[in-house]
C-alpha cells in the first residue's frame, strides 16, 4: 500500500484522539453503497478492505483512513436519447410542442426510472494523520479527491484545523533557480521532464518529457522569462517524485533502497503486509516532508 500522490496539510492544532477515539468518530459517516435513486454516495471504509472492519489503521503513531465513493454511471448521451424520444412521443400524441418546464419533468422522470438500473463503480481515496508531527497526507492526484475527504473528516470531527502546506520560498522561483543555474541542492537530483510556464497573463507553457533539462534550449525559455511549474526530480536516492507551484507531490516512486527494506521482512498475509508497507512508508515521508519545507525555504505558518 504506496501512495502514488501527496497533498499534505498542516495540522494547527495538536491532534490528540487515540485510534479507538477517532474510529468512533467516523462510525457515523461510515460508508454505504447508492441506494437504488441514488447517484453518488460517500464515507469511510476500511483501510485494509473486505478483510476487516476497522475504520483506521495504526501503525507506529500513524493512522490510515479511507474514503470510499460509489458513484451510479449514467451516461449523459443515453440519458438525453431517452428523453428526446419520449418527448417526441408526447409532442405527436398531444400536437403541440412541449414547454421547458414540462421536458425537464420528463428528464427528470427518465433519470428517477434509470437510476436503479444503471450500475456502479467506486473509488477510494487514503490519507493518514502524522500526530506527532501535525500532518494530515492524502494520497490524492486531484485537489478536489483531497478536499472531499478533508471535508468529511472535518464533518466527522465537528471541526479540523488544517491547511495546505505553504513555503516562505515561491517554488516556482526556486525550481527555476535550479534549473538556470544547473545546480540543484546536494541531494535532490533533477530528472528528464518539467513545465515551464510565461509569467504573464494566459503566458505558453512549454512541457518536456524525457528530454534532457540540461540542454541549451530549456536554458533559453528561461533566459526569456518563463518559470518551472513543475519538475521531475529524485530524493537522496530513496524516492523520485513530480513537485508543482503548489507543493503537491505527483508520481511518487520508492526507489530501491526503500524497497529492498520491504522485501528484508517476511509476511504471511495481506495484513501484514500492509502493516509493513505502511510502516515503512509513513517513517520515510516523516523524513522527507521536512526536508521538502528545507528546500522551498521552511514552512510558512503565518
């Protein structure tokens, strides 16, 4: 169980429920599947899956939660096909044509009677809470997948003082300084792809994958005003990961010397396993997020 993406927030203030606390708390938005007229349902799930029932998962202070969304799929384009043909229908029987009023009643209709066949898929989304250190990480591409399950946790909690990570350094201004000057802090390495973007309103934006950032022409469109908005870079050769102008972490990989770790320990079941990858997950990121505030100018808490 490796997150892939990381949107952390700051915790202001300290987190203090113990995991039996905080599993009580979440029971009561725990998730159910879309009823029959339902489009989309939402809540907590087990993070370990079918094979138990805990709501949160700890594991050396840290504690995993999972938001599970079930969402009906009714595609627009067989929902509108139903709709002109029974307005036709009704149009012919009735010879005249139908008011605005009189077809959203009838879209509606259509939707109330397809709903309980159409079928249903899910998702889900992980974050786990750093007590200790104040962070709330989620493993999320989108800011929304994040800001949902920031907002039912808020729900679940009553309240939740967290905010996005912030820098007192610009990131964009200083992943543009370790490109321009071709030299980037000892130990983050700069890999083969990145974003550049014109400062300007509605500026160009220049996107380079597996190209060499080290080439004359990428040194150009920085000379001309552009800014690195996104970068492909590796840490201490333990994890490599795509950073933005917003902090947020995409394509996040744990290289071999992480790795090797998980193999070294022998488990006998899936919940071991996931024991073990979170555990050495969660003590790595604990290293890295700080190291990652270092590099962009230490955490901004104003």
């Amino acid at each position: 169980m490796w997150f892939k993406n990381l949107s952390i927030f700051h915790l202001s203030e300290a987190f203090t429920l113990s995991p039996a606390e905080l599993e009580q708390q979440l029971e009561s938005l725990a998730f159910r599947p879309c009823g029959p007229h339902q489009e989309l349902t939402f809540g907590w799930t087990s993070p370990l899956g079918k094979s138990s029932q805990q709501l949160v998962h700890a594991t050396n202070g840290f504690m995993m939660l999972c938001l599970k969304k079930e969402e009906r799929l009714l595609p627009t384009t067989v929902v509108n096909e139903v709709v002109q043909e029974k307005i036709l229908e009704k149009e012919q029987q009735q010879a005249r044509k139908l008011s605005k009023k009189e077809r959203a009643e009838i879209k509606d209709e259509i939707i109330f009677d397809l709903l309980p066949k159409a079928f249903t898929f899910s998702r889900k989304v992980y974050a786990y809470i750093d007590p200790k250190d104040g962070w709330l990480i989620v493993d999320a591409a989108s800011a929304k997948n994040a800001e949902d399950l920031l907002s039912l946790l808020r729900k679940s909690l009553t309240s939740l003082p967290a905010i996005p990570l912030n820098t007192l350094g610009k990131p964009a201004t200083i992943m543009t300084e370790w490109l321009l000057n071709s030299k980037a802090p000892d130990d983050i390495s700069i890999e083969d792809e990145c974003e550049l973007r014109s400062p300007e309103e509605q500026g160009g934006i220049i996107r380079c994958k597996r190209h060499d950032l080290a080439l004359p022409e990428i040194k150009n469109h920085l000379d001309i005003g552009k800014e690195v908005i996104k970068l492909a870079v590796s840490w201490a050769d333990r994890i490599s990961f795509i950073v933005d102008e917003n902090l947020s972490i995409k394509r996040l990989r744990f290289l071999d010397l992480i790795q090797d770790k998980v193999m070294d320990i022998e488990t006998n079941d899936e919940a071991a396993q996931f024991d073990v990858d979170f555990s050495i997950m969660s003590a790595e990121l604990a290293n890295f997020i700080p190291r990652l505030l270092e590099l962009f100018g230490g955490e901004n808490k104003a």
